[in-house]
C-alpha cells in the first residue's frame, strides 16, 4: 500500500466510524424539557465532540491497523 492509500484508508475508516458513534449518548434538549426558542427540540444538550473524536480516533486505529497488516501481508 502506497502511503496515500493508507491515509486514504484511515480517513475513510474515521469517518464512517464517526457518524456511528455521534448518534450515541445524546441527551436532546426534549429530553430534559428545556428547549431553547429558536432551537429544534431534538437539538443536544451537550454534544460531548472532543470525546466523541477521541473514541472514534481509538476506535478507528483498532480497525485500521489489522486491515492495513491484513492488506500488506495476505493479498497478492
């Protein structure tokens, strides 16, 4: 694999990792019935980002490195 091809490959990975952990532990402001005016309903509380792109980061390298290993040494 070129070392374009493995960037590519992680920000792929990180990505679609990303949007299946943002949905998760999410408290919506309807939720703790405080809407803001102005907001929608199903808008966050607190989003937690910095938390979230830590664990997709973690979570991404555990699929990332075995997949790259698995590329380099067992495909023609």
């Amino acid at each position: 694999m070129t070392i374009t091809s493995v960037i590519v490959l992680f920000s792929v990975f990180w990505f679609i990792i990303l949007f299946i952990i943002l949905p998760l532990n999410v408290t919506t402001q309807k939720d703790v019935e405080n809407i803001v005016p102005g907001t929608a309903p199903s808008s966050p509380v607190k989003s937690n980002l910095k938390k979230k792109f830590y664990i997709t980061t973690i979570v991404t390298l555990l699929v990332w490195v075995p997949t790259c290993f698995g590329i380099n040494f067992f495909m023609p």
